[in-house]
C-alpha cells in the first residue's frame, strides 16, 4: 500500500511526512499528509488561492 503526499502525491513514506488533522475533536480524521513542509506550506497556499477567488469581486 501506499501512501502518497496529498498535495505532489510522492510516497511519503520515503520522505518525512508531516500529517494534518481536521479539528481536535475528530482523532484519526486526516485532512491531508505531505511529504514534506514544502508541500504542506504549498497545499495551504494553493487552498487559500481557491479561497481567495471565491471571494474576489468583479471590478
Ligand atoms: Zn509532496
């Protein structure tokens, strides 16, 4: 099995993963895993990017 980096989809086994979870209150439900906090910081980036058009008004 495999587990790839939510945001590159690398093995994460083969780096050092850095695991997100969604709310303290919700053990075991993962949000996403990176390989690495490169990928994290891009993931979030990417995310508030989406966030961000959403939001934006036409001129
Ligand atoms: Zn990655």
């Amino acid at each position: 099995m495999t587990d790839g980096c939510t945001y590159c989809g690398s093995d994460i086994e083969r780096h050092d993963p850095v695991f997100v979870n969604e709310g303290a209150n919700a053990p075991g439900n993962q949000a996403g895993r990176f390989c690495n906090y490169a990928c994290l910081a891009a993931y979030i980036e990417s995310e508030e990017l989406t966030y961000g058009t959403a939001c934006e008004w036409e001129p």
